[in-house]
C-alpha cells in the first residue's frame, strides 16, 4: 500500500460499498509506522465509545457534554519513549504522511488534534486542523473554522509572540468528539473529553514546550505556530467535496517528536468521507439539542445530513405546542454554529433522517412568501466555495411545519393493524 492516494482510494471504495470498518494498513512503502484510518466513519464508534445504544447515543452525548471534569496530569506517558529533536526532525521522513487527492499540494496531517493554550488565560483548546507537511520541520496549517485556535494565535500574534503548539495523533473518539465542542471560554476542551468520559482525562506535560497532551497518544509532534509568518498552503480536498486552496495559511514550526515503542499514525480520510465530517455532523446536532432545550420542549430529532457536508444544513424536528415554535427555533439553530446556513424545521411525523420525508413537507407544508426567514452577509465558513473569499455568507430558515392550531389536510395513514400485517407477510415472502 502507497501513502500517496491508495489510503484514500480504500476508504472512497468501502464508502461506495456503504462499509465503514476501522483500517489497520500495516505495510506502508517507505515506512515501517502502520497507519490507522477511518476511525470516526461510523455512528455506531461514536454509540460504542460512549457506552450506549446506537439509539440513545444522541441523547446520552448531549447530556455529557453538559458536564465538565477537570483533568489530572500523569508521568512516564507511553508516548515519551522516543525522543526526537533538533536537526533529526523530518516529519515526511519519520511519518506516513498520505498524499489524499491527486490535486492537493502534498502529503497532509489530517488527525492531528492541535493542542494550545489562551495566551492570557491559559485554557486550552484542542482541535484538529489540517497541517501540509512543506520541509523537514515546517508545516503549513488551516485555521479556517477560526474557533479558539485562530483567536488564540490571533492574540499571542498581537502580543508578537509565536503560539506554543502540541499535534496529538492516535486518541481515543471522545477526545474527538470533545474538541469538535463548544464548551464555555473559561472551559479547556479537556474538561470537556473528561465530561464524555466521566472522568479525569489523563494528560502529560511535552518536553519543549509548556503544554500539557493527551496522555495516552501515540505520536506528539511539539512546536509552534509563527507570528507574523502567512505562506500559501493548499489546494487540499476539503468537506466541501472541493478542492480548496482557501486558507489562513499560518505556518506551524516542529521541534520535537515524541512516539510510543511501535506507534500508530493516524489518518483522517479526506474530502466528504464519513471519517472526515460525520464527528462534525453528529456533534452539531447535540450541541442544537442542548441549545433548543432551553426553548422549545418538544424537539423530537435533530440531523445535520452529510449531503449538507455535515456543516451547512440542519433538519429539526418538533412537535408543536404553541403557534411561532418553528420561527423561534430558527435563529436559536443557526446560532449555534456559524458554519449552518439552512435550517428546516418540521413536525415530528416527518423522518429528519429521511431526506425525501423532508422534501415532502417542504413541498405541501411550506410557502415562500410566508415561511421563510432570511439572514444576509453573515459570518460563515471561508471554505463553502459558494460564500465570499472573507467567508460571509447568507443564511435561511424554512419553517415546514402545519400552521399550529388550524386545520390542515389530512395526511395519508394506513390502518396500523393492516400495516403491521402487511410488513410481516411481505417480510415472510420475501425471505
Ligand atoms: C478531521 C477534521 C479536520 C478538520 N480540519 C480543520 C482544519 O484544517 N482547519 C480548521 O480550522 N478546522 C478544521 N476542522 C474543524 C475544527 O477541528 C473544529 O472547528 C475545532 O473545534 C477547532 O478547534 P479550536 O476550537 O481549538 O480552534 C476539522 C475537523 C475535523 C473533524
């Protein structure tokens, strides 16, 4: 198996197929790290990692991710068994680095969760950015979604100081699913994983620079990110389904790799695939559960469809108490993340997880001069090809929902018993 394009293709195909295994390469040519992919490609990770049923998963990372634990710091971390630094540094050489796409410009780190401290606070944040590997020891990074890691290199940069920062690979799925969150500024993303874990997460100090990691790593990559410094970075097959040489095209500096005794390299399949945007998804839809709950008592589902790219489109659905839920819900969603820029709300007979459910009550349930909600030039994702260079973007709520209160047509329904009948002697027939 090559880095450059094969891991790739193996992950498109398994997608293709509808299979989303986890991926053990364990020949790499030119390497003798294994590489593991396609770690986040399914919900049903996401239901084994949290302890729970594929069903009750949504509800019970939500209710976690409430819930905050302050981490404890440990010795001898595994990852501390290698030492590399100084001129030994060689990220392409020491690393499986995949070439995703023919049309990136080179070999990429994609599950790399970039760990750093607020420059006058403290906290940390962890999350994962895209980081092109450019010379031995110098990487160009994207720090598009412009979330806590942009405003902290923005501020240390204001102070003329280079941003400290750690690369973690190989960790556990709610270390993940935790750094996709949202957790109050005063909150480290730590805390966060310690809340989906329900307990302290273990982490260890780095060798060069002041940060604490992930305890249980396989590869960190220590170093920072430069002040003042912006070269081109890019094109990369991005979320979007494009090619993107959109970028904030900072530029991260190594000093140092630590490794386990016989590490694992981490890689995120790139593009639309699952591994890459299905955490993004299914992590937006608990945080607009957790918004909606204060507000609106009878949210019934929540789905961000990866046809959106698990970023841009939201389907909710409610069930009605009170006339103008629908209306109120929009904004409280489209609040939640900048990147969501098409809410639909529907009533809670609808199937949010069906797409064609949706269409329907879009259909027959909503007019245009009536149950739209228009948002124009707002904040938005600098990647999505369709909004401005700067990322502005507009923003639509639909409100599919029956007028609350007032008669309606009557919905198709089959009689329940004569449905049931049907489903077990066709099920019969067709066995
Ligand atoms: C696999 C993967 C790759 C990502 N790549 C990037 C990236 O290259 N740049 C970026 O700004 N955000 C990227 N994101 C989104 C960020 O990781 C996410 O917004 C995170 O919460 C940002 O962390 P921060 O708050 O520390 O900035 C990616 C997300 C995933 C799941």
């Amino acid at each position: 198996m090559r880095a450059e394009f094969d891991l790739q293709a193996i992950a498109l195909e398994l997608e293709r197929r509808r299979r989303f295994p986890i991926l053990l390469f364990e020949k790499v040519v030119g390497h003798d790290i294994p590489v593991i992919a396609n770690v986040m490609a399914s919900r049903r990770v996401y239901a084994f990692a949290l302890g729970t049923g594929q069903g009750e998963m949504p509800a019970e990372y939500a209710r976690r991710l409430k819930q905050y634990v302050k981490p404890v710091v440990v010795d001898d971390p595994p990852f501390r068994r290698t030492l590399i630094t100084g001129d030994r540094v060689d990220i392409r050489q020491l690393l499986p680095l995949p070439t995703y796409f023919p049309g990136d410009g080179g070999p990429y780190l994609t599950a790399g969760l970039a760990c750093a401290r607020d420059p006058d606070t403290g906290v940390e944040t962890a999350g994962y950015h895209r980081f092109q590997a450019k010379a031995a020891n110098r990487m160009g990074v994207s720090l598009h979604s412009r979330r806590r890691m942009f405003e902290y290199q923005r501020r240390a940069e204001a102070q003329g100081r280079n941003l400290e920062c750690a690369i973690v690979l190989g960790l556990h799925p709610l270390v993940g699913l935790a750094a996709l969150s949202y957790p109050p500024p005063e909150t480290s993303k730590f805390e966060a994983a310690g809340g989906l874990f329900q307990e302290p997460m273990q982490l260890a100090r780095c060798e060069t620079v002041d940060l604490l990691v992930p305890a249980w790593a396989e590869i960190v990559i220590e170093g920072e990110i430069l002040a003042g410094v912006r070269e081109p970075e890019g094109p990369f097959g991005e979320f979007t389904g494009y090619f993107s040489s959109r970028s904030t095209e900072h530029v991260f500096l190594a000093r140092a790799v630590a490794m386990r005794e016989r590490p694992w390299f981490q890689s995120v399949a790139s593009g639309r695939a699952p591994d890459h945007i299905l955490p993004l998804g299914v992590l937006r839809e608990v945080e607009i559960r957790n918004a909606l709950a204060r507000a609106i008592p009878n949210v019934t589902a929540v789905h961000v469809p990866t046809s959106g790219c698990a970023s841009f489109i939201a389907f909710v659905s409610i069930k009605q108490t009170r006339p103008g839920e629908a209306r109120h819900a929009i904004p409280i969603v489209l609040g939640v993340d900048h990147y969501l820029k098409l809410v639909v709300i529907v009533d809670d007979d609808i199937d949010v997880f069906d797409e064609s459910d949706v269409l329907w009550a879009m259909a027959t349930r909503m007019q245009a001069d009536r149950d739209l909600v228009l948002i124009e030039r707002s904040l938005g994702a600098i990647l999505d090809p369709s909004a401005t260079e700067r990322g502005l973007t507009a923003k639509l709520g639909i409100d599919a929902t029956r007028p609350f209160g007032e008669s309606f047509a009557q919905k198709l329904v089959m009689a329940p018993e004569r449905e049931t009948w049907a489903r077990e002697l066709v099920s019969r027939l067709l066995a």
